[in-house]
C-alpha cells in the first residue's frame, strides 16, 4: 500500500478526476486529503528552489531565508511579490465529501487552528468517527499559533491513537517540545523534514518513537535533505508525502504527482526500505492496519 500522507484539496489546481489519474501512473494506492489554507499561487522556478533550499538548510544563511517565506502581511502572506489571504479556518468538509465519494482512495486530515473561529476541539469531534478522518492537521507557521495551543485537541487525538501533522514555524511556532511535554504520548509527524529545524530538529526527536517527519515539498525538501533525514532519523521515523498540488510540474504543465516518490525509489534501492516509506509507516503511525 502507497500513501500520500500530504495533499492539499485545490481542485483550481487539479481536479480530482485528474488526481486520481495521477495517482494510478504514479502507482500510489492512497492520499490524505487536507483543506484549502490559501488561493492558488505560482510555483517559483526549479532555480529559485534550489536557491532557496540551500539557504534555508545552511544554518549561516538561516536567517536569510526567513525574510523571504515569513513575508506576513496584516491579511496573508506575500509570495513572489504578490499577496495572499491565508483562510484562518480550512474548511474539512469538501475533505471529507471526496472521502466518502472515493473511500478506497482517499482519507482526510481535520485541518484545525487555535487562532481560528471554529474550536479545534469541536472541529475535531466532528470528524473524529468519520472512517476515513486519519487524525489532525495544524499549521503553527503561517496560522501564528504554537504547537503548545494545539494540547486539548491533541489529547483527544492521542486517545484516539490518530497523529496530528503540523507545519512548524520559527520560534514559540515551533515549539513542539512543550506540547509533547504536556501531551506526551501524542503522535507527532513534522511536515517537510522537520522545516525550519530541519537537522537541528532531528537531533532532539532521534530517539523519540512517537515523533516523525514527512518528506513531503519540493520548496522546502530537496534530495539531499531527503537522504539527509533518511539516513540520519532511519527508515521507520520517515513517512512519503507530496504536498501537492504545489510543487514542480511535469510535461503537462501541472503538478507532477510522482516526483517525490520517483525520489524515494531513486535514493534507496532496497525494497524493503521503499516499503517503509511510502507506505508502512504511516500506516501504522495512522492506526490503518487496525
């Protein structure tokens, strides 16, 4: 079993029919679907990427790299220049629509956000029976919230053995130490390697057996960072995602859907290791084989 544990639902972008499509070239059994966050935006060149790759995980250059992504404005974030609403309440129920429309195919991820009108409690509580809800979503950096805010929704979750999967930021919105302090058996997955920590970040969650990473985006993660997390965390503390559909495109001029897992298949040989990543991992981190 493939899965994409991290993929945005932007049917502007690319509609599930072609999704779906997608997905079947690319061999991947499964995707976990989360809410729209913000408009549909340009993907910058394969050289700005690059660019901004090497700043952002060369710890002298750090600093650089966070004027150009944590470009907040009073209504959203710049990108390229231009600016865009951040939605402060990703809306789970187009999700969880094209879950039960495609249950052999889909699952969700209950997008939630302390900062937010809607409770992440209750939110969570709305979806949590649904047999497709694969746990809890937050993103701590483009939403300004911490980790730490996340602690009563995510003692819910832990009960219910479901991960939540966040989007650190820099400093309080990366802090999820004190939120495993507080909820200590709460399954974490680190989106994008562990951004902005990256190799900082896998030093304190090494040993951690209940903390993981993603390898999800091409902005952010590029193969050596890949090998990087691999190597360094091991094959069972690293999960596939793709983040799309943003990223790199293809020939079509669309999201190229089997880049990260061309990757994966690329980097490590070993089919056992491939099994691992793109598939049995998360599902046991998710409860699937339950």
């Amino acid at each position: 079993m493939v899965i994409d544990c991290h993929y945005h639902l932007e049917n502007e972008l690319l509609p599930v029919e072609e999704l779906l499509k997608k997905m079947d070239e690319s061999g991947v059994d499964k995707t976990v679907l989360m809410g729209q966050q913000i408009p549909p935006y340009p993907e910058p060149s394969p050289f700005l990427i690059g660019l901004l790759q090497f700043i952002l995980t060369n710890r002298p250059f750090k600093p650089i790299g966070k004027l150009f992504i944590a470009s907040f404005t009073s209504r959203g974030i710049k990108i390229m220049g231009n600016e865009y609403p951040i939605f402060p309440d990703p809306d789970n129920t187009p999700v969880f629509d094209m879950v039960d429309r495609y249950a052999e195919r889909f699952l969700g991820w209950v997008f939630v956000n302390p900062r937010g009108q809607n409770d992440p409690v209750k939110e969570y509580e709305k979806w949590r029976n649904h047999p497709g809800c694969a746990g809890i979503k937050a993103h701590s950096f483009w939403n300004h919230h911490t980790p730490y805010d996340l602690a009563p929704v995510a003692e819910k979750a832990t009960v219910d053995g479901k991960p939540i999967i966040i989007h650190l930021g820099y400093g309080d919105n990366g802090n999820y130490e004190k939120l495993l302090s507080e909820v200590p058996g709460v399954k974490l997955i680190l989106a994008h390697t562990a951004f902005p920590g990256y190799h900082q970040t896998w030093k304190k969650i090494k040993d951690m057996d209940n903390v993981y990473v993603d390898l999800s985006q091409t902005s952010y993660v590029g193969p050596r960072v890949m090998r990087e997390a691999v190597d360094y965390l091991g094959v069972e503390k690293c999960v596939f995602g793709t983040d799309g559909p943003y990223g790199f495109h293809g020939r079509d001029g669309k999201f190229d859907y089997g880049l990260i897992k061309r990757r994966i298949e690329n980097l490590f040989k070993d089919p056992g290791t491939q099994r691992r990543l793109l598939g049995e991992n998360f599902t046991e981190i998710a409860g699937l084989d339950n």
